[in-house]
C-alpha cells in the first residue's frame, strides 16, 4: 500500500513532452517537433547555442506558450487542459531576468511566492511565512529579507526570486538560467539544494543552463537543442562528446575526465 | 515588521480614515464667509447653516470623493502599467472627458449635463482605447500605454481649438475645467459621484491582492497563478468609472494621482493590498486641505478670490513628484 502510493506519487512529477512545435507571431519557427521526458525527481537540463529555443521550450513546458502542434503532459494530463490556478500550484517558473518595479521588501516577494496557496484577498497565514523563511534560509538569504528589492546585488535579487519558487512548493521546477547572477558558491549550494529536492522525491527539475560543465555534474538527462529540434538527447556522458557539441555550438572543444571520473568542457587552445 | 499583516491593515486604515474625518471637521471650520458660530449650534441663524452645511459640506465631502478616486486609482494604474509614474490620466479618459466637457462648455450647455458629458466622454475615451489597443484579444501594456498618450495628445488639441474659438466666460470655464476645481453645485451631484467612485473603490481593492504579483510580468504573475489580462481588465474598468465621474465634477485636478501614491508606498510599503485603500485615504485628506487652502489662501489679501484647487496640488505635487523621482532612478532588474 505504501509503495503504491508512493510509486503515484512519483509519476505525478513525470513530463511528457511530445512532438512540440511553436512558432512565433512573426512566423519565425523557434521549435520543431521536439520529444523528451523527464522522469520523476530527476534533473534535465537544456543546453543549446543562443537563440537555439531553450527559454521557448521552457515557457511552452510552463504552459506560459500554446505550441503550434504537439502537447506537454504533466502526470498524464495535458498543461493545456490545466487552469492557471492549478499550474501555478504545480509549477514554478524561474524567468532569465524579472523586472520588479516597486520597491517591496525581498520577505514581500518571497511571499508572493505562496500567492497560489492562498485567496487573493487573504493574508499569509503562519504556515505561509514559515514556508518563506525557510526557503529564504535554503538560499542563504535570510539575512537580508528585511531590504528593499532596489538595493541588493545582482546575485541577492536572484537568491531571492528562487526563495520564490521554491516557496511556492511546486512539483515541477522549470528554470532558465537560473544562477547566471550567482558565485560559485551560491551557484553550487542552489544546484545541491536542488538536487536534494529531486532526489528525496519532492521535485522534477528542468533547467536550460549556459554552463555546460555544471551540466554535465547535476543533470540526469542532457537535452542538446540546436536551432529548434533536439540535437542530441540522454545522460550526460551520452550527450557530451565532442563531435555533437562542437558541431552544435560551432567551436573546437576539448573535453576531458578527471581522476574522478567527472567530465569537464574547454576550449580546446592547442 | 516587513510584511502585510492583518493587524498593520486595519491599524494603518482606522488611523487613516480618524484623520480624514478631523480633516473634514477641520475645513468646515475654516473658510472666508463669516460664521455666527453660537447661532449656527442654536439654530437660529439660518445664514450661518447655509454656508457650513450647504456651501462647504457638500464641496469638503467632492473634494474626500475626488481625492480618493484619483489617488487610488493612480495607485492602481502604477500596477498595471508596471511603472511608478503612471497616473490616472495617463491612459486617455482624461482626455476622453475634458474633451465632452469643453464640447458642451461649448454649445452653452448647463453645468449638470457638462458632468454627465464628461461621464459619457471618459467612459467613450475607456471603450475606444480598449478597442484600439487589443491586440489578439489580450490587452498588451506598452500598445495601451501608446494608444492612450496619443489619444490625450489628440483630445487635447482638440480643446485648444475650441478654446479659442467660444466666448470669453466660456474660455474661462474651460481654463477652471483643465486645471481642476472643486465648485460645487448639488448636493445630488456629488452624491452620484460618489456612488460611482465608491464602485469602483470597491472594484480595486477587491483586485487589490492581485495587484502585487501582476507587478511581476504577465508571464511571472501566469506562473503565480494570477490572469494578468482579466486584472487588467477589472482595474481599467473600475478606474474609468471613478477617474471619469472625478473629472467630471472636477476637472483635471492634477498630481495626486502621481505622488500619494508614491509617498504612501514610501511610509507603509508597497504591498497593495494596503496601498490602494491607503492612497484613497490619503488622497482624499490631501485633497480636503488643498481645497481648504485653496478657498483661504488669498482671504486675507487686497484681492480676495477663491483659488482652483488644480493650482494648489500641482504647486504642492510638482516639487513633491520632483523629490520623490530622485528617489525612484535606482536599478529595477534582476
């Protein structure tokens, strides 16, 4: 019985994304029949050259886009056919850059994170605040809640958008470049919380990253998309070889392991 | 305490409407006219009644209803413009009703129907922007903030031309009109007035809760579960409604749509759930004292007239806006 359960539980973070195709108002076509799924708690990221489709195909996944054709599924039913209410209890979704045009205090914007939790009109009830605090506490941004969004850094406001999205206790995570702001610290401490998360079977995580060789560390499943159609697809190890990435990137890469058996990604300067 | 508690709600607004009511109190006190104090509370002097209660109450409970409207509205547009310089004329129904206004200033029309012209324009003003600006269906921000500045640009070359083409009296009471003035005619008027602008007050703090992450983006305040579109929608209505029936008592009293809200969000905070009942509140206190200044100002002078309020709150919200814009150039994006 409590494997069942647990088992539903699990597929209910699983994505289908079948055959999507999306063109924008202008006609130029961002994605073309692209296929992948994302198994419960798992990490996929997206990698691909700028203007490849990554942040499209994140905010088709987000139900923030209709696709031309094709559909994606969440737990076997279609984001489509989901209320926007419903997604957003679902969902989080972690935009490339977000203009905040009003000076809320960073503990204000976390809690907007909890927005779908609640009516509109109601206030965050004791369960709400402790939620905040604790994902402000995972993204070691505690210490300054009590600011005004207007006056951290780069690398704070991004700490504090991702307290957001984990406040809103989604199942799915989908991130576009989620830590282009962050040091390596706060870049590695976010992508170990993340993988705790999915891990211990509390998240699906999809993320588009620039950083190919943090990828490579974190992801379970690698989705190379390359001008709108899925390149390569698979673990990281499957996906990495020299020969899909220089082409798809249009470089001369040299790609090595360590002693430890991890993989890393340079210019190849011979 | 950084964020909106149930408490600091109700606290922040009882204070606010304690204070709005010893302002009215206040401004029945003061004025030009001679009061016969002693007879006014014995009854027996029926001159002194007239002017409390007849001349300065209904013009102190206009000046609370336009204070209120314009202010929270302000509040509402700076959301869904996602720009803390927005006002409430800024979109168009300025134009929409001053233009009715001086059209029928115009042809010699009397007082009460240039108001409900001014009603009619504001609300014809919010039909054809809506029209114009849609876009597939959804109301994108930048089409309506581009259609609503050319439709004012458009209005108000318009009310140029008439101006110089009417009479005397009537260019006078067309240069009130644009500069906004509280003169009161009925107590009828203002009590439609304020049955549209307490419409819309309860329309906008009733979307008030979605106001905070609609400030987020389309797409952010989608992931967060709110339809930016249909929010839009509420607050363009609600706004119209209580803008339109404002100029149309008042004219274009401007600034306090502008900066009470700015200087709101600077003492409670900018969550608009309190924002927008707030910046009512304070709006319409303001604009109780700046009318109040505006009939008393030059009481004591060699030429003693009555002010337009416009001219008070825009000597008063110009440096003010002025301040409160240094504060605002800080960077704004992640």
């Amino acid at each position: 019985m409590l494997r069942t359960s647990y088992f539903l539980l699990r597929r209910e973070q699983m994505i289908h994304v079948n055959n999507i195709s999306f063109s924008y108002s202008n006609g130029a076509q961002a994605l073309h029949d692209v296929s992948f799924t994302c198994a419960p708690g798992t990490i996929t990221g997206i990698i691909g050259p700028n203007g490849s489709g990554k942040t499209t195909l994140i905010k088709l996944m987000a139900g923030l886009l209709k696709p031309g054709d094709g559909e994606v599924l969440l737990d076997d039913k279609s984001i489509a056919d989901r209320s926007v209410t419903e997604r957003s209890r679902e969902m989080a979704y972690v935009a490339q850059s977000e203009q905040i045009p009003f000076p809320f205090k960073a503990f204000e914007v976390v809690l907007m994170g909890r927005a779908p939790h609640r009516r509109s009109l109601a206030f965050e009830s004791k369960k709400d605040i402790a939620i905040a605090l604790e994902a402000m506490a995972a993204t070691e941004s505690k210490s300054f809640a009590q600011r005004s969004i207007f006056e951290l850094s780069g690398g704070e406001r991004q700490r504090i958008i991702l307290a957001r999205a984990l406040a809103q206790q989604p199942k799915v995570m989908l991130l576009d470049e989620p830590t282009s702001s962050l040091d390596i610290r706060h870049k590695i401490a976010f992508y170990n919380l993340l993988t705790q998360k999915c891990r211990g079977g509390d998240l699906t995580a999809v993320a588009a990253m620039h950083d190919i060789n943090l990828a490579s560390q974190i992801c379970d499943q690698i989705i190379l998309i390359v001008e709108g159609r899925v390149a390569k697809a698979g673990t990281p190890s499957e996906v990495l070889v020299k020969s899909a990435l220089d082409q798809a990137f249009g470089t001369d890469l040299y790609i090595g392991q360590n002693g430890a058996g991890q993989t890393y990604i340079l210019p190849n300067i011979a | 305490m950084t964020h909106l508690t149930r408490n600091k709600f109700f606290a922040v607004n009882a204070v606010l409407v304690v204070l709005l009511i010893i302002t009215c109190m206040a401004a029945l006190l003061i004025g030009p006219e001679r009061v016969n104090w002693h007879g006014l509370i014995d009854g027996t002097d029926i001159m002194s009644y007239a002017i409390v209660f007849v001349s300065r109450l209904p013009r102190i409970i206009l000046a609370g209803i336009v204070g209120l409207a314009l202010a929270s509205s302000g509040g509402a547009y700076q959301a869904l413009l996602r720009n803390p310089l927005a006002d409430p004329f800024i979109l168009g129904i300025a134009g929409g009703a001053a233009l009715a206004s001086v059209l029928s200033i115009g042809f010699g029309v009397p007082f009460a129907l240039v108001s409900i012209a001014a009603f009619v324009g504001a609300l014809a003003a919010m039909t054809i922007i809506f029209s114009l600006a849609k876009a597939k269906g959804r109301l994108p921000v930048h089409t309506l903030l581009l259609t609503g500045v050319v439709f004012n640009a458009f209005c108000f070359a318009l009310i140029l031309f008439i101006n110089s083409v009417v009479r005397m009296e009537q260019a006078y009471q067309i240069l009130f009109l644009l500069i906004g003035n509280l003169e009161v005619t009925s107590i009828t008027t203002v009590m439609i007035a304020a049955c549209f602008v307490g419409l819309g007050f309860a329309l906008l703090c009733w979307v008030s809760g979605r106001m905070n992450v609609m400030s987020l983006g389309d797409e952010q305040a989608n992931a967060l579960g709110v339809d930016a579109e249909r929010t839009r929608r509420v607050i363009f209505i609600a706004t119209s409604l209580m803008v339109g029936a404002a100029v149309s008592v008042a004219g274009l009293v401007g600034f306090v749509g502008l900066f009470i809200p700015h200087a709101v969000r600077l003492i409670f905070g900018s969550d608009h759930r309190l924002l927008i009942p707030a910046s009512g509140f304070v709006g319409a206190i303001f604009l109780i004292a700046a009318d109040t200044a505006a009939r008393t100002m030059l009481m004591h002078t060699s030429t003693p007239t009555q002010l337009p309020v416009g001219v008070i709150t825009a000597l008063i919200g110009a440096p003010a806006f002025m301040i409160l814009l240094k504060r605002q150039l800080r960077g704004t994006e992640v």
